[in-house]
C-alpha cells in the first residue's frame, strides 16, 4: 500500500470512539483543515475538538476557516490549493 502524504479535510470532524486512537498514529499524514464558524450540519466546535486532537498527537495541521455555513468558500479553496501547491513543491505552508 502507498503512504497518504497530506489530507484534505473541509468541514469534518475526528471520530471520538476508542477505536480511534491517534496515539498509534506512526506516520500521520499532514492534514488541511477548512471549516465554516457557522457551519449547522458539523458544527465548528467539533472542528476545534478534532485539530486539538490532531495537535495531541503531534499531526501538522493547517487551518483555513470562514465565517460561512457548510461549505467550501472561494477563500478556503484557494487556501487549500496554495497549501496542496506549496507542499508539491517541497516548500512548507505558513
């Protein structure tokens, strides 16, 4: 199997279950993390909850938030795409 370099996550969530336990996380892949601060289908806080759980577990994290709903803002996806296009090119994403 091929190793997962990066992740893209926008408007999601960690599962709080015990059979998620990022602590056995070996190589985590770094990790996007878009979100809307007014999202009503996964609500912001869980966004919070999840990147302080990656951060735990030493998983880089970059965040592009927005103060919309559930969706994708233009902002948000150009902030991915430069993130995605940065870390392509060997350089790191402030």
């Amino acid at each position: 199997r091929g190793k997962v370099d990066q992740v893209l996550n926008f408007s999601g969530f960690v599962v709080d279950s015990p059979q998620v336990d990022l602590a056995e996380v070996v190589e985590a892949p770094e990790t996007f993390w878009g979100h809307g601060t007014m999202d009503p289908a996964i609500p912001y806080a869980l966004a919070v909850k999840g990147r302080s759980r990656l951060a735990a577990a030493e998983i880089g994290v970059w965040t592009a938030d927005h103060n919309g709903g559930h969706i994708i803002a233009p902002a948000e996806l150009e902030a991915a795409v430069d993130w995605v296009s940065q870390r392509a090119s060997g350089t790191t994403p402030a």
